[in-house]
C-alpha cells in the first residue's frame, strides 16, 4: 500500500508541477513581452529588469493556475493508468476509491498549505513593489492610488484620508474627514490642508467644513479634532484585498474597511483566503471516483472529459459566488465556503456510489 501511495502521488504530483510551470511561463512570457517597453523605461533599458518583473509576478499567476493545474494532472495520471489498464489492478487488489483518496490525501494537504502561503505571504509582499512600478495591470491601480499613495485612517466612525504622512505619523497633508451617524451616513465632511498631532489631538489647519442641505461651508481656519486615528497598514493602503495577508484582512474588517470599502469585501476575502486550504484535497477527491466507472482502458475521453467539466463548472460556481459575497447580497461566509461545501458533497456522493459498484 506504501509502495503505491508513493507511486500515485509521484505521478501526480509531477504533473501538477509540469502543468502548472507550463502556464505560468507561457502566461508570464506574454505578459513581460507586452509590457516590455514600459519596464524597460522604469529601468532605464536594463534588460534584467524583465526578469525581475517576471519574477514578482510569479507568485500571483501560479495561484491563479495552482486548482487547475492540480485538476489537470490529477486527470491525466487517472487517465493513464485506466489506458494502460493498470487501475484495474488497484481495484481488482481490493483498493478502493476512499483508499486511493485516502493516499492522496497528504499531497492534497501539502499542496493546499503551500498555495495558501503564497497566496498570503508571497503575493503581497511582490505586490507592494508590482505597485511602486506603475507596470501592466498595476498602471491602472497606482493611478487609482493618486500620485501621494493617500493613507486611510478610522477614528470611531469616521473616516479620514491623508494624502501625505511623515515617517512618524505626526503630520499629515491634505486631510478629508468623513463624519458618520450609528448607520455609517455622512453627517459632515472636514477639509484641511494639514493636520499635525499635539497632545493626543490633532490641529487641523485651514480647516473647511461642510455640513449637508444646501447649508453654506464654514471656513474655521485652525480646528481641533480629537479622534483617535487608526492607520491602515502601509502595505495595504490600496485597500485592494486580493494583495493583503489574513492579519491585514483582519485588520482592516475590524475597523470597517477604513472607507475604502465595504467591510463585507473584506469578510468574504478573509473566508476565501482559508478556503485554499481544502480546495486542493477536493479537487483530488472529486476526480477518484470518475476512474472507478472504468475498468478497462476504454471511454477514458469521457473520464477527462467528465472530470474537467465538474472543475470548470466549480471554477464559474466559485467566481459568481465570490462576487454575491462582496456585492453584499449574500453573507461572506457563505459567498466563501459554498462552492467548497457543493464541491464536497459532490465528491461524498460520487464516493460513496462508487465504494457501493465496488
């Protein structure tokens, strides 16, 4: 049982790591090639700057083929051993479909936490730098960001934008306070061309105010503001949830998204980021019980066939009910977990339907 344990997962897992460094290269190869003109005039012609470029983008591509590739390879090692007849062996032996799951499962495992420390720790850290570059995709995010890279701040229910804050957080420049009511609406906007922290408080200077109605804006030059500010991590303050860690996630969910936005993104990023955990089992699981249906070397296009049809269908299942989750109009946990939970109870149901044949 070891010795095949050993044998399946080898095969397995060599094939995810062909598959998925065959996209990624392939993927990462055009996106450097089109963007190229543009690294090469942030780095004043330096050629090695293409591949610094392909390198931070690494991480985040792999993550986005890491399931498929797992799909894929898991497919073709089934369907290679049903065309040479050999998973007539395993069954004919007295291995069942669980017990082959069973010995995937440590790969399943391995795999899952691997892609959930890239995902968290990877990806944000070469995000951070992706940013500063102003490259490809990212372009369009540091534009967004303003010229300043504004920080985020909370401060009971307000929020406050900064767009400039010195090394100690003391001094901020072109500050904007969003005052807010128990229901999060606006009740009152302060504009200030600076804010500088004496005491606990901050001093607002050239402060306007801005009440709602058609009420006129009262200039009240220097004012005093006694909230006590929260700042958005430094590395997150774009807000965007896919290139921040669990604990910056946490953060930002416990003090309401800072305004950047709804707190319910964050929540269901949060339960996204741990469902990486089991998908990479389930995808292993779901594929076993496919080859039980066949004994002999026949019909193995429709095992594929079958196999990637059920990934595909959970890859569109997952990405629709991601976006419920953040649009709000389901909750986080479950816009996050129910494609994983459909996923499972799929795999039971084909299992316990093949272990019942066998």
């Amino acid at each position: 049982m070891k010795i095949i344990a050993r044998l399946l997962t080898r095969m397995v897992f060599y094939r995810f790591l062909f598959i998925l460094l065959g996209m990624t290269f392939f993927v990462l190869m055009l996106d450097t090639l089109s963007n190229m003109d543009d690294i090469l005039a942030y780095s004043n012609n330096d050629y090695t700057a293409l591949l610094r470029y392909a390198g931070l983008r690494f991480p985040q591509v792999t993550t986005t083929f890491w399931t498929l590739s797992l799909l894929l390879a898991v497919l073709l090692t089934l369907v290679e051993l049903s065309w040479r007849n050999e998973l007539v062996s395993l069954w004919a032996a007295g291995i069942s479909p669980l017990q082959v799951m069973v010995m995937l499962l440590p790969l399943g495992i391995v795999l899952g936490v691997t892609q959930f420390a890239v995902k968290d720790r990877a990806v944000p850290l070469t995000a951070r730098e992706l940013r500063d570059w102003g490259v490809g995709d990212y372009s369009r995010k540091k534009l967004q960001l303003g010229e300043r890279d504004p920080m985020w701040m909370r401060a009971g229910r307000d929020i406050v934008r900064a767009e400039k804050v010195d090394a100690d957080m003391k001094r901020l420049e072109g500050v904007t306070i969003f005052r807010r009511d128990r229901e999060g609406l606006l009740i009152e906007q302060i504009i200030a061309d600076g804010a500088e922290q004496r005491n606990g408080r901050w001093i607002l200077r050239n402060a306007v105010v801005y009440a709602p109605g058609n009420a006129p804006p009262e200039r009240v030059g220097t004012m005093i503001y006694s909230g006590s500010l929260k700042f958005a991590a430094s590395g997150a303050r774009s807000g965007d949830p896919e290139e921040m860690t669990l604990s910056s996630l946490d953060y930002f969910i416990a003090n309401q998204g800072f305004g950047i936005r709804p707190v319910f993104v964050y929540k269901t990023r949060w339960h996204k980021r741990l469902t990486l955990l089991f998908t990479a089992w389930l995808m292993i699981a779901v594929c076993i019980p496919l080859a039980a249906r066949f004994r002999r070397g026949g019909a193995v296009g429709y095992m594929f066939g079958a196999g990637v049809a059920i990934g595909f269908a959970y890859f569109i299942f997952d990405g629709i009910s991601t976006t419920i989750g953040e649009m709000g109009l389901a909750p986080p946990w479950m816009a996050a977990w129910m494609p994983v939970i459909a996923l499972a109870l799929l795999a039971a149901a084909m299992t316990l339907k093949a272990e019942s044949v066998s």
